[in-house]
C-alpha cells in the first residue's frame, strides 16, 4: 500500500457560527479520511483569531500569524467579524489580510441549487441550475483607494474619494481562470460583468482586455452584460448562466444575490484561491458570523461542507468532492435542513446526516 497523501490544514474558526461550521466540515472531512482506506489523511490545526483574541490580545491574529500559515496545504475559515469590534478592524486584520498578503486574486463562489428547498425563484425545479461568480479579489473597487476630507472645504463640506484600480495583468488573469473554468463545465461560456457605460476607464479596460482573452478561446462562448442587466438576469434567466466573471465589488453584490436565490445564504461556498500555489489558499462559507443565531447550534453548515469541497478539488480529489456534494444533495432532499431554509435540524442533525450519506 502507497503512504496516504497527508493535508495540513489550518482551521481559522474565528467569530459567532464560524465556529460551529467550521466542526461542522472538519467532522465530514475526517469521515471521509477515514473511509478513505488509508489513501489520504487530514492533519488539521487549529487557530484561535478572531474578535475574542483581540479583546484579550489586542490584535486579530499573531504578529508572525502569516508565517505560520504559510507552510499549511490550505486554510479553512470560519467568518469573521463581532459587534463589539469595528468591521474594518476584524475583516482587514485577518481575513482580508490573509487573502491579500498570499494573493488569494481568484475567489471563486459557485451558486448551486439543491434539491428540498424552495428557491424564493419558485420555478417547480430549479435543482438543474448551477453557475459560478468568479471574483476578481485583488483591486478593482476594494483597492482601498482614497481618502476622506480631501478639499477641507469647512464644516459640512467635507469631501471624500474612493478610487478602484484595475491592471492589465490583474483583468486578464482572472478572465483567464474564468475561461479555463469554463472549459471544464457542461456549458462552455463566459459572462463579463461590467458597468462601462457609466464608468470609463477601469471598466473600459475590463472589456478590451476581455475581447482580448476571448479571442484565445474560441470553443467559449461569450457574453458582456451590464451590473444592473446581469442582476435581472439572475432572477429571470439564470438558465443562461455557467461562469460570470466580475471586479471585486460587482462579484460581491452578485454572489449573495446568487445565494439567497439558491436558497439561503447558509448555503453558499467560497473559495480564496492563489492559482500559482506560491501560497496556501482559502476555503470559507460566504456568509458572516451571524451574532443573531450564533451559539445556538441553528446555522445551516452547507455553505462551510461545500467550501470543504472546494478545499478537496484544490487538493485534486475531485473524486471526493463530487461524494460531498452528493451527500449535500441526499442531506436535503430527505428534509433534514436548518432553520434558514425552512426546517428545523440543528448543525449537528445536519453535520450527522452528511457523515451518514457519506457511506450511504
Ligand atoms: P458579514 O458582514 O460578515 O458579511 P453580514 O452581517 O452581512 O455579515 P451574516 O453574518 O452572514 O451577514 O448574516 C446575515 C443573515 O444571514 C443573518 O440573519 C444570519 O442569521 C443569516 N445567516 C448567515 N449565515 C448563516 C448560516 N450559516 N445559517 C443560517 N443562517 C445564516
Ligand atoms: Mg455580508
């Protein structure tokens, strides 16, 4: 027998239900390792960031917190974020450190409807539907560009900018990964996302640079279509869909839409990828910590386990990944589903009937 393949991960639970979800998966994962036969094995560790270590420590994560990580195969996050701390404080002291400083630019988040739960699109079955926002997670709108009481005009006049940068290089190396991604799915085509006509330049250079790439793949079909038609377009067409590619902020308002759409937010997948493997990447829910049920055992651990799943392509088990997703399909098509979406199991009836579909 060969050595099993061992996965260091690096599990980051931080705030509110980032905790319970984050169990939640580690629990699959380590049920699959187990019925693996000996062929791979997860060596998880766990870290104790977040809001609660920065009201007993004064910082978000560990001064050397990168260097630490750095060794890891991935990283798997729970969600950041506490009422008690600032959101620029948690989000930029961690996560977004962490996405940033192992330039994490592809965040991939795929909208997948499941069978069991009423999409509030109420078609008879949406369960055919799938598609994937592919995120530019670099610049863009987040570039973090600008700065407050520029012209001190006095009281009352006070005037802020907020500018977004877009590079050549970081539009095509997303469009890029948009376009390989599409080339692995059913339905090979590629929907830009911009909003051109009202912004000129950086949004203008999105478009030449797409025309450009397109031009590499001529087995994809393409398509540009404004913000605002796009968002339309996923409550009236989603059908139409397979990989939409956007900036940092577009991609951001489109994906929750594309989760609530699917159901509910608990359900949703991210994954924070630094294609080139220079570092480790990020696997974590869409959602927040959610302080209004956090504790409770209430939150919905799909949108964690399918984040999982994310992780196991990562690691080139595609294999186990399409058995996760089935579980997650089994999981709900028997009505065993959180609050969120209309049931009423807790985590941990749902994290057990996961493991349970898993050997099923
Ligand atoms: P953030 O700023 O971190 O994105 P947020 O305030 O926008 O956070 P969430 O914390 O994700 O949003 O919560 C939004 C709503 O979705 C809340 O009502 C929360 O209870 C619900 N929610 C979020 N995650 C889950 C989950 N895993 N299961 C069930 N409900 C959830
Ligand atoms: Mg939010």
């Amino acid at each position: 027998m060969t050595a099993p393949r061992t996965f260091r991960i690096a599990a980051i639970p931080a705030d509110g239900v980032g905790s319970e979800v984050v169990a939640a998966g580690r629990a699959v994962l380590d049920a699959l390792a187990a019925d693996s036969q000996g062929a791979f094995a997860f060596e998880w560790q766990e870290f104790p960031w977040g809001c609660g270590y920065y009201e007993r420590t004064g910082k978000m994560m560990d001064d050397d917190g990168l260097e630490q990580l750095k060794e890891f195969d991935a990283i798997y996050f729970g969600a950041v974020g506490w009422p008690t701390v600032p959101d620029h404080i948690s989000l930029w002291g961690l996560r977004l450190k962490i996405c940033q400083s192992f330039d994490q630019w592809a965040n991939v988040r795929p909208v997948h409807f499941l069978p069991g739960i009423t999409s509030p699109l109420r078609k008879a079955d949406d369960t055919d539907l799938d598609w994937v926002v592919v995120r530019e997670n670099s610049e863009g709108e987040y570039a973090g560009l600008g700065g407050r009481n520029l012209a001190g005009r006095g009281p009352g006049g006070e005037v802020a900018l907020q500018s977004a940068l877009f590079t050549e290089v970081g539009c095509e190396r997303i469009m890029r990964y948009a376009f390989d991604l599409a080339r692995t799915r059913t339905r090979r085509k590629v929907s830009s996302v911009t909003k051109s006509n009202a912004q000129q330049y950086g949004m203008v250079l999105w478009d030449d640079v797409f025309k450009r790439v397109a031009a590499d793949y001529p087995d994809v079909e393409t398509e540009s279509v404004l913000v605002d038609a796009m968002a339309a377009k996923f409550v009236l067409r989603p059908e139409d869909l397979s990989v939409v590619v956007a900036s940092n902020l577009n991609a951001d308002i489109l994906s929750d839409l594309g989760s609530a759409l699917a159901g509910s937010l608990g359900l949703a997948a991210s994954a924070n990828l630094n294609p080139e493997r220079r570092f480790p990447s990020m696997f974590e829910p869409v959602h927040g910590s959610a302080p209004d049920i956090a504790g409770q055992g209430l939150a919905n651990p799909i949108g964690a386990v399918g984040s999982a799943a994310l992780m196991l392509e990562h690691f080139g088990l595609p294999d186990q990944a399409a058995r996760l997703h089935k579980a997650i399909e089994a999981t709900t098509a028997a009505g065993v589903l959180t609050r969120d979406i209309a049931g009423t199991a807790s985590t941990e009836d749902v994290t057990k009937a996961l493991i349970d579909a898993l050997g099923a």
